[in-house]
C-alpha cells in the first residue's frame, strides 16, 4: 500500500495536517495556507462522507464517559454511521482533501485516529476479531480517560503580553484550532444561513461583555485599546456567509484571549 493510500484512509491525520496549516497560517501569513484551510472547510460542508467523518471524529475525540459499556456503544454506533459508505467512497471522499496536501512535515502518528481507522477499514471476518477488539479498546480507553473540555489558556497573560495580542491580532490573527473553535467549526459546517448569523450575534454579545469587563482596568493604555476594539466589534457588518464565517473564527478567537486569566 503507498504511504498516499494509507494517509487517505486517515481522516484524522488529514484533519490534523489541515489544523496545522491553518496555524502555520498565521505564523508566517502565508495565504495559500489560509486558501487551503478555507478549501478545506467548504468541501467539509459539501460531501456528506467528509462531514460524517468529521463530526465522528469529533464525536469520538471529545466524548467523556466514565461506564466502559455505554463508551463502547458509543464507538460502535458512530463508526456505524461512517459504514454506511463503502471504503471505496471513504477513500476517493478523503483523497480529495489528501491531494491537496504535501506530507513532508506530516504530523505525528496519533494512536486514536489509527484505531479509529483500524475500525473503519477493517473487514470483520474470524481472523480479524483480534485487531478490531483491540483497536476498539484503545478507542474506548481515550474515552473513559478524556477529561471534559474546558476553554483555558495555560500561560498567564500579562496586560503588556495582552496588550500586544489586541495590537497586532484583531485583525489577521487566527488561532490553532482548540476545543472552542472546533465547536465553532462544527457548528458551521452544520448550521444553516440563519443560525449561523445567531451563533454570530450571540458570540459578539459575548465578546463584547468581556471587553466591558477589561475596560475595568486601571491601564491607560490597554483601556484606549480596549475601546478601538469595542468600537471596531459595534460596527461590524454583515455583507454575506461567507463574512460570517470568516468573522466568526476572528470574533470567537478574540473571545479566547479576552477571557483568559
């Protein structure tokens, strides 16, 4: 099998290699990156195998369950959703994102999106029980040892370090992909024209109440900052989808640093 075959059996792989594009994006402001990602993300929401895929991936990933029996009707019952499509569609679904892509930095393995493809594209026959028992108990014990998620920044940050974000982010920052974005993503690739544009204006009320609260502060300087960002976010506008989505990432991005401690 060529490592290109093996890769597109990986969603998970491709979907990981995507997320660092887009985070590589940023660093060096690259917009054949960003060009991919939003590729990405369209034919995420066209083709009903790559969306299944992902909410399935994503189902699995973030799934706390602390009965081991439910865990494993949990696993059976989305990897059945993805079964519905023969390996044959699975593949030529994830060939068109794989294609895309080149793997010279390719991402490190990730034992739970190998047993997830191991579930996927495994026949079960008698001599196959074995690799299907064990990739499932390796996809079962993410499950049962997942903690839930919670939006937290693990660094600190000082006025002066938020001072710099505001400065130098609002405008063409866009973060790596934690929990809160991959909701948001989801929640994109599932929603409809009007409950987007509701995610979008509860997100800004959000935002907006978290910059409320840091114009609290005593800092001369961040506090004029502060009110350019709450004037620029009072006076955004929606022209099409597409700004919606495009300005919800940057919203619900600027929502994470604004609530970090």
């Amino acid at each position: 099998m060529s490592d290109l075959t093996q890769i597109t059996k990986n969603f998970g792989k491709i979907k990981s290699v995507y997320n660092n594009l887009l985070s590589e994006s940023v660093v060096d402001k690259k917009a054949d990156k960003k060009a991919l990602f939003r590729d990405y993300v369209k034919l995420l929401k066209e083709n009903k195998i790559l969306k299944t895929q992902f909410l399935v991936y994503n189902n699995i990933e973030n799934k706390v369950e602390n009965d081991r029996n439910k865990a494993i009707l949990f696993v059976s019952e989305n990897i059945a959703l993805i079964n519905k499509f023969s390996k044959k569609e699975i593949l030529e679904a994830n060939y068109l994102l794989s294609s895309k892509l080149l793997f010279e930095n390719d991402v490190e393995t990730n034992e739970l999106h190998e047993s997830i493809t191991t579930l996927i594209f495994t026949n079960k026959t008698p001599s196959t029980i074995d690799v299907i028992v064990e990739a499932t108990d390796k996809v079962v014990n993410h499950i049962l040892n997942n903690k839930p998620n919670v939006v937290q920044e693990t660094v600190d940050y000082p006025n002066s370090m938020f001072s710099a974000m505001l400065v130098g982010g609002f405008n063409d920052k866009y973060s790596t992909l934690n929990e809160n974005d991959k909701k948001t993503l989801k929640t994109l690739i599932e929603s409809s024209d009007d409950d987007k544009k509701e995610l979008y204006s509860k997100t800004l009320k959000e935002c907006l109440a978290l910059v409320n609260k840091r114009l609290e502060t005593n800092d001369v300087e961040l506090k004029e900052k502060l009110l350019k960002v709450k004037e620029k976010l009072l006076n955004e506008n929606i022209e099409s989808d597409e700004d919606i989505e495009k300005k919800l990432i940057k919203i619900a991005d600027l929502t994470n640093i604004l609530g970090a401690d």
